[in-house]
C-alpha cells in the first residue's frame, strides 16, 4: 500500500476533502470524540511529495507531515479482513498535547464516501482468544477419543487320553491358536495434543501482550516525547482511496491513500 495520491484521483481526492472539512462536525458523532471540532483552526493535507514527506521501511512506506508543534508519521497497510494505520506522533511544542484515538477517523472517498468504523483492538483480542479455546477444546476431545487396538496370538497344545467301559482307550493331541484384539485409550495422542494446546496457549500469549502493548491509546505528550501505536478500521474490499484524518491540537493532519497497493 502506498500513500500519495496518483493523478487520475486527484481531483476526487481534493473534492473529497472539502466535503470531509465541511462534515468534520459529523465525523465527531461517529467516533465518539470528546475534543471540540472548533478548535480546530487549520487543516494539514498530505497530498503530495511538497506537501509532505514520505520513505520506506521494511518495504512500506510511510507518509510525513508536520506543523509548528506536532510531527505525525503514518503508515497504512491491509491487515486480513481490518485496514490498519500505524502511527507516530512527536510533539514539538513547549506544552503538553493529547493524542487520542478517538480524535482519528478512517474514511473512503472512492468508489464512494463513507465513514470506515473503528474496530477496538481489544475486543479483537477477546475474540481471537474465544476461537483458540474453541480449538483447543476440538483438540483435548480429539485426543481423549483417539483408541490404540492391540492384538494378541494364543498357542495351546496338548494331549488327550480317553478310557472305555471296555477297557479300551485312546490318545489324541491338539494344536489351536486364537487371536484377540483389544482397543485402550491412546496415551501418546492425548500427550500430544495437551503440547499442541501448551503451545497454542503460549504462542497466544505473546502475540496478545505484544499487540495489547502497541495498540494507539490515550496518552498525554510532555514536550519533546513520542508515542507509536496502530489502530485498525473496517475494510471495504471496493475501496479504492481512503482518507486517515486526525486532530492533534488545533490542527487536523489528513493522509490520503491508495488501498491495495503494493
């Protein structure tokens, strides 16, 4: 996914923009924000090389803007069935500042515009953790199910004497053999998969307290400090440019992008 706007969008974009300025008041409601939109005096917009700056890392590439006080770094990309906006925000000013993840809306301006719903990385975590129960309780019944037969081969020989009333008698031997099978719980099965389960739990574990730790959330700034996180947002899979708008301050800092493109 790159940022910047391509020439056959740009004029969409510029139109769109003007509409998001004139609905800002809207954008609040759907997000829940508590920082008043009339405080916001200015309007930053990311759309293009001398407007803003851009590089890469690891192959994504991110997008720059800055005013007198605040310095914003933006990088989106697809995450499965969200869009995710990775974020870094640097404040440059002599006071402290509040960044909060309710003041960032995500919106799709082409195929068509709609406001795109903020997804609570939390309740993602809870859900993601709901399913790995569901599974490992698939895998203990799996386990405790699993038969192991065993089978075992009898040989018995011998001899036979019979006597008569008549004083007669006679001798006769035998060879038999019999087989037998018997079914007993598999042990080993139930072994590996409660190692299968350990290693779910704690793969798990450390995905879910390195993501808890670098979701975006409320934090206050002192002057000359930073703070990263990511949110995620709904997809639209016909979206084709979305808009990342936030407002730090009096200033709101927009990011246009291209969605889906490598």
């Amino acid at each position: 996914m790159l940022f910047g706007l391509p020439n056959n969008v740009e004029a969409n974009v510029i139109r769109a923009i003007s509409c998001l300025l004139g609905s800002f008041l809207l954008l609040g409601a759907i997000v829940g924000q508590t920082a008043a939109p009339s405080a916001v005096t200015k309007a930053l917009i990311c759309d293009g090389p001398a407007a803003c700056g851009h590089g890469y890392i690891n192959g994504r590439e991110y997008e720059t803007l800055a005013s007198e006080n605040i310095g914003i770094v933006v990088v989106g990309d697809i995450a499965g069935k969200y869009l995710r906006a990775d974020i870094l925000v640097l404040n440059k000013s002599a006071s402290t500042v509040d960044v909060l993840p309710s003041n960032f809306v995500l919106t799709e301006v082409t195929p068509k515009q709609k406001p795109l719903k903020y997804i609570d990385g939390d309740k993602v975590l809870r859900s993601e953790e709901r399913r790995l129960a569901f599974g490992n309780a698939l895998t203990a019944m799996g386990g405790s199910m699993a038969r192991q037969q065993s089978t075992s081969t009898t040989t018995s020989t011998g001899t036979v004497r019979a006597n008569g009333s008549d004083g007669s008698s006679a001798t006769g031997s035998y060879n038999g053999t019999s087989t037998s099978t018997t079914s007993s719980p598999d042990y080993a099965a139930r072994a590996r998969a409660a190692e299968t389960i350990q290693a779910r739990n704690e793969a798990f574990a450390n995905y879910a307290s390195f993501t808890s730790r670098t979701f975006l959330r409320a934090n206050t700034l002192p002057p000359n400090q930073s703070v990263r996180g990511y949110m995620l947002f709904e997809r639209d899979k016909k979206a084709k440019l979305v808009m990342l708008s936030g407002i730090i301050g009096d200033t709101i800092y927009q990011f246009p992008f291209e969605v889906g493109k490598p």
